[in-house]
C-alpha cells in the first residue's frame, strides 16, 4: 500500500465486505445450486460496484474476491509445480468384460472386507488440481504429466464455479481435484463468435478448456465460462480429517464437498455389486445425451478410502478404480441428396443432406462430404445409406457407406461441374483436392465472405460491422466490395434494417463510422491480407509488404518477382499475379487508397543485431509472449522460424518446450539458447 494513500474510509470497507458476501451468495445459488435470485443485470451491477471500489482502494482487494472472477492477470510464464499427490492416469477400458475382471480381482485382494464401490460420470474435460489451506484457493495446477504440471491459479480464479473461498467446516489444508468442462451451449456461442472474427472453430469442447486454461490474459479465461465439476478430495497424510468418519469414504468426502461450496455431480451412485455397475453403465450411455456438458464415460471407484493404500497402484494406474469409456455412436441413415456450399475463397464444399436421425443427443440431418476425392473414396452412391459417427467431436461426420442397404442399381454421383450459386464454370488447380468458383467479384456467398474477412480482428478489426449488418448493406444496394465501406454515410446507415435484431439507430452508425476511421491507420500489411486474395494468409501478407515495400510496387510485380518472395511460391505468385491484373481489383485498391488506408509498410525495425538469422521459438517465455518475442526477432532484422531445418540459427527454448524440436535441434546441432541469452542479443 502508498504510505501516502488515504486509507478507505469505514463505509467503503463495510460496503466491500457487503457486495462480497452479496455475490458469493448469489453465485453459490446461481452455479451450485441452479437457482437464479436475482436478474444478470442486477447481478452485474452489483459486481461492476465491487470492481470500482477495489480501485479505488486497492487494500480492499483481497485473493478470495468476487471481483477476481473478472480477471485481467497476465501471465507469460506458466509456472511448473510438482504435485504433491502424483496425478494417476485411470486405467481404460471399452470392454464390460474388463470392468467385471477389475470387480472379481478387487474382490479377491480384499479377501472378505465389506466394501462398497462408486460409479459417477467421467467429464470429457482437463483434469486440475485445486489447493486449499484454511479456507482459501491458494493455487490451481493442470495435470501435467502426472508428476508435474502448470500453475493456472489466475485463470482458475475466473471460473465461478471454482469456489474461491470455502463456507461451512473444512479441512485445515487438503487438495480439490476434478475436471474443468465447457459446457455446450457456452461452446457453441464461443465457436460462432470466432466464425465472426474470421477466426477457426475449436473441433470440441474438451481442446477449447485446454487452451482457455492457458491463456496468458485471464480477463480472456474469464469470457470463455467454463466450468469446474469436481471429483476427488484429497487429504495429506497428517490431516486431522483422516480419524473423522464424515471423510472416511470417497462418497462422503463429495458430500462434505459439497457443503464447503464445491459444485460436485449428483449423478454418482454407491453400487454393492457388478449387477449394480452395469446397470449404472447402462443407463448413462444412453442419458449422456440429455447433459449439458460432455462425457465420455463412467468411472468405479472403491468407496472406502481406507481400502486404497492396500490395494496400491501400478505404474501408472490406481488398483482401486478404473475407467469404462463409451464407444462412439455410430448409426446409419439414408443419403437424400448432395448440396453444395460456396466459400469466401470460391471453395466449393459438398454437404451430404440426410434422413433425420437421432445421434449424439442431437437430430443429425447433415454432414460434411469434403470434396470430391472424398466421396470417390468413400464410393458413395445415389440411394447409399451413410454410417455417421458423433465421438469426441462436436461435428457429426460420414465415416462410411453402409453396404448391406446399398440398391442393386445404386449409380455413383456427377460430382458438380457448375456453381450452384451463380453458375459459373467450376475450376479445380492441379494438386489441389476441392473445386472453386472463380467468379468472386460477381458471386454472392464469395462478396459476402470478402466483406466479413475484410472487417474481422485479424484483418480491419471493424467490430462494428457483423454478418448480419453486411447483408443488410449489401440487400440495401449500399455496399457491393469493400471499398464501398469506406463511402458509408451517417444518413444511409440509420434505421437500416429497421425492425430486425441488427438494426442501425444514431449510435450505431457512429459507432461503425467510428469503427472504419480507426480501421485507416491498420498496417499495410494487414491491409493485404484483408483483401482476401487467393492462399494469401496472414504471415504471407507480412512477407510480401516487407519484401516489396508499398502496393505499387506489388501492382506492378511480375510472377517471378512475386514467386522470389520468401514461403511464396509459384502458385501463390500466379493468383497474386492474377489478382492485382484485374481492373476492378486495381479500382478497389484506389479507392482504398483514396479512403486513406495504408498502402505503404512502415519499417519497424529497431536494429540488425539478428541479420541473417533464423531463430527458431519453443516454449513459454517470462518476458514476452509468444507473438510478441517472434515480433522482436523481426524487429531486429531476423526471421522467426515455424520449424526446425538445417537453415535453423538457434532454437530458442522457453519453459516447457516441444519435445520433438528440442530432440529435432540436437539431432542438427542447432544451438539452444534460453531467453536470457536471446535478450543479450539484441541488447548487444
């Protein structure tokens, strides 16, 4: 605390210790208990109090606050830390004859002792581990490698269902663990969201915990609402808890969970016997469907704690419990015919139309063909019937043909010669797998794809600017290319739309007219690389507008001034070519000009202390982020390198790095250098 701050007053204090007791309760209510007390909006604004009452005196803020749910931490170095209870992997099985192995041979090593077992819910997530002494969340480690994991206590402070400081009688010091989930239907708004941004879709929810655990702002975590189920409650072996019966089983120690605030699945069942397991069994395979969050399985434990240390563990595994994982779902549904989408790029991709089935707790009416060696693979046929699987993935997808219901006179599928949009001639390049429209100035999905790349983050970053609003401009004939944008006035954009969830008032249209004069100051090359032009992606864009400097130099290019640029290429060169040739292409980029876009590359570099190198990162990084060394590199005249090869200069290795390219860097004799080293570089 400043020596000369002013201390917070009495009714400050009582205040925070008020909304602090305020939004524990109604969080407990609302994510333990699934009862809502209150209205989001009230909830918020009692929680944007609290946060502007710690700021205002930051000695108020304390480790266990509510406000930490909001993050803002960041953290570039995820700390290793060695567990104190080595986190066992459960050993897997698809068998039902296994699990009843593991029951007789259980039964055999307890010789006569009266047990019981557990079976619950095995979540389809990341497993953590949560430390708590006297009361409060002192630190949160991932998994790891069983031994050794991530310190992630700054994100898992975000995750409201981690209780941050425990209610009711608790052990003195002991260790939560369960998995951290994302719910679907947060998933899925998060993936629609990313479409938006012109980002990819996570491929399930179990990959997008993983990443939002180890996100470097937690403010970012804290968007992402996941969820924390818990599954075991750990005690060291000097814990005063260990005589009490209330912790003498594992059911008991969730039950006692629970009361400290814990949100722990009520789905578990203590079951006598093998007759009571496959019943348990049985029935989630089907039920699992109707959750909200995944699973993947179900998992039996022996119930008595003390029954653990005499049954013991192999390498890897606990002898006291095992894991029975569900077989992905496979069904097989009639093909009624084959449509075909139309991508920003021109990219045509074949979707197989279905007979409605039941799969995966959803109705599946469609599903990807990918392109057309993929249904000349498959042998897929007029009148087949389709074997789709829905496993870990989200996405339904066709994973063969069912032969027994295929007609004697199934014919195979024209694949489509023309696009189904707006009819031009298709196109497929020589070594490439799909067929493409190449009428992308006159194709009504391709300007809408333009337009929506053209404003996402990593392009313009014109948030204001959604896919619905572009169709609304487009269908009110005000905006045909991106150029358009620019010509945009106050009095056309408000009440566009009028009626309709995305329609335009005076503060929308100032916020989108504010939106596209910050958009002039983005740098030439991400200027390039939102006009969307045929393979070129982010890191090419950045290569061309250093290689060549300003975009008239580029207009005027030829193929193999263009082919010469680094990771370039001669087809990337062609369609380049191709595309700054084209008169209505060269007419948008003057009226882009014209509209006071960047057209020239700024030279951002600080010095040539990397000139000639190829510097390789590996790792996590305490002073930079990853982005943020690889700009450094740049800036000091170097390249940064995605993969280790002969022309690698150095590797340079954060914590926890990439196995493969530490052993890939040896098997050279490239140079390993930490982050230290690397900083001496560029200071030198």
């Amino acid at each position: 605390m400043d020596l000369f701050s002013t201390p917070a007053p009495d009714s400050a204090r009582k205040r925070v210790e008020e909304l602090t007791r305020l939004i524990d309760h109604y969080n407990h209510e609302y994510y333990i208990n699934d009862t809502s007390l209150i209205s989001d909006y009230e909830f918020d604004a009692l929680l944007r109090e609290l946060v502007d009452l710690e700021k205002q005196y930051p000695e108020l803020s304390l480790p266990t606050s509510p406000a930490r749910r909001v993050g803002g931490d960041i953290n570039k170095n995820f700390r290793q830390v060695t567990h104190r209870f080595p986190m066992l992997s459960l050993g897997n099985t698809y068998s039902i004859a296994e699990i009843e192995d593991f029951e007789s041979r259980t039964r055999k090593l307890l010789a006569g002792t009266p047990f019981t077992y557990t079976c619950e819910l095995k979540y389809d997530g990341v497993a953590i581990g949560l430390t708590y002494r006297h009361g409060q969340l002192v630190q949160a480690v991932t998994r790891g490698n069983g031994s050794v994991g991530d310190d992630i206590t700054s994100n898992a402070r975000t995750i409201p269902t981690i209780p941050l400081r425990l209610q009711g009688s608790f052990p003195p010091d002991f260790e939560a663990r369960g998995e951290v989930v994302y719910p679907f239907e947060a998933f899925d708004q998060m993936n629609r969201q990313r479409e938006t941004d012109g980002e990819p879709p996570f491929a399930n929810p179990r990959n997008a915990a993983s990443g939002s655990l180890k996100l470097q702002d937690s403010a970012e975590c804290a968007k992402r609402k996941l969820m924390f189920c818990m599954y075991f409650l750990m005690l060291p072996p000097d814990s005063p808890c260990l005589s009490d019966p209330a912790y003498s089983t594992h059911s008991a120690r969730l039950a006692a969970a629970r009361q400290m605030g814990f949100r722990v699945q009520p789905y578990m069942q203590e079951c006598e016997n093998i007759q009571d397991i496959k019943a348990f069994i049985d029935h989630w395979d089907q039920a699992r469907w109707d959750l909200p969050f995944g699973i993947d399985g179900v998992v039996i434990k022996v119930n008595q704690t003390s029954l653990w240390d005499s049954l013991g563990t192999t390498a890897k595994s606990p002898r006291w419990a095992i894991a029975y994982k569900f077989k992905a779902e496979r069904v097989s549904t009639p093909l009624i015919d084959i449509s075909y989408q139309v991508g920003r790029t021109g990219v045509i991709t074949p979707v197989a139309n279905l007979q409605p089935v039941w799969l995966g707790g959803t109705t599946v009416r469609r599903a990807t063909l990918n392109n057309a060696d993929f249904i000349a693979k498959m042998d897929i046929r007029e009148g087949d019937s389709l074997l789709v699987e829905k496993g870990g993935e989200i996405i339904p997808k066709i994973v063969g043909v069912d032969l027994d219901r295929r007609p004697a006179d199934a014919q195979p599928i024209p694949y489509v010669t023309h696009c189904p949009v707006c009819g031009t001639p298709l196109v497929r390049a020589e070594g490439e797998a799909g067929h493409y429209c190449p009428n992308q100035d006159g194709c009504l999905p391709q300007i809408l794809g333009h337009l929506e790349h053209f404003v996402s983050r990593r392009a313009m970053d014109i948030d204001s600017l959604g896919s619905e609003r572009l169709r609304m401009l487009y269908d009110a004939g005000l905006v045909r290319n991106v150029a358009d944008l620019y010509d945009l006035t106050r009095q056309q954009l408000i009440g566009l739309g009028e009626g309709s969830s995305s329609s335009i008032q005076e503060k929308g249209a100032e916020n989108i007219l504010h939106a596209l004069d910050q958009s002039r100051a983005v740098p030439f090359e991400r200027v390039l690389f939102a006009l969307g032009i045929r393979y070129v992606g982010e890191v090419g864009a950045k290569k061309l507008a250093r290689h060549f400097g300003d975009i008239d130099s580029l207009l005027n290019a030829t193929v193999e001034q263009l082919a010469n640029v680094e990771d370039v290429g001669e087809v990337t060169a062609v369609a380049l070519f191709d595309y700054f040739n084209q008169p209505v292409h060269r007419q948008i980029i003057e009226r882009l000009r014209a509209a006071g876009l960047q057209m020239q590359a700024v030279d951002n570099r600080v010095g040539n202390q990397l000139q000639g190198m190829t510097i390789v990162v590996s790792g996590v990084f305490q002073h930079f982020s990853r982005d943020e060394i690889k700009a450094s590199i740049e800036q000091h005249g170097g390249k940064a390198g995605s993969s280790i090869s002969g022309k690698t200069t150095y590797l340079l290795a954060g914590e926890n790095m990439g196995p493969e390219k530490l052993k890939k860097a040896e098997k050279l004799g490239i140079p390993i250098i930490s982050e230290s080293d690397y900083q001496k570089m560029i200071e030198n």
